[in-house]
C-alpha cells in the first residue's frame, strides 16, 4: 500500500514541475525588462505619435522578439547537448 502512494505523490510531482515548466515558457526574458514600451518612448522625450515614438516602439518590439529569439536557442541548443551527451549530467 504504502508503494502506490508514494508512486501517487511522485506522479503527482512530476506532472506539477513540468506544467510550471510550461507556464513559465511564455515570459519575456529577464534582461529585457518587463517595463512598458509606451512609458519608456515618453520618457524619452517622443510625442505619442510622432515617427520617433513609431520608431521607438518598433525597436523596443525588435529587441524583445530578439531576446526571446535568443532563450528559445538557448534552450533548444541545451536540449541537444543533453541528448547528444547523456553521460555528462
């Protein structure tokens, strides 16, 4: 009796640790900054709605798809080390 319930509980762990894993996967990346694009273009001094705020906005976009770009390699490159090289931890 006592087998199945620890066969439960670990079951249980491991179901919870990869849908954590799952629901984390969609943050943007922690060196780009979770600040608001709208409030960092005004800071610098650009109207809203003028080209340079467009452009502003545009630049922060690049850099967040290019940071996320950049974790997703890095995650997907770490996945193929750790098949490739199942001896190593």
């Amino acid at each position: 009796m006592p087998i199945t319930t620890a066969l439960r509980f670990f079951t249980a762990a491991l179901l919870a640790l990869a849908l954590s894993a799952c629901a984390a996967r969609n943050q943007a990346p922690v060196a780009m900054g979770n600040d608001d694009d709208d409030a960092a273009c005004q800071s610098r001094g650009y109207a809203q709605g003028s080209p340079e705020y467009v452009a502003c906005r545009k630049d922060r976009d690049v850099q967040r798809s290019a940071a996320t770009a950049r974790a997703d390699r890095r995650q997907r490159d770490l996945g193929e080390y750790m098949l490739n090289h199942p001896e190593r931890p």
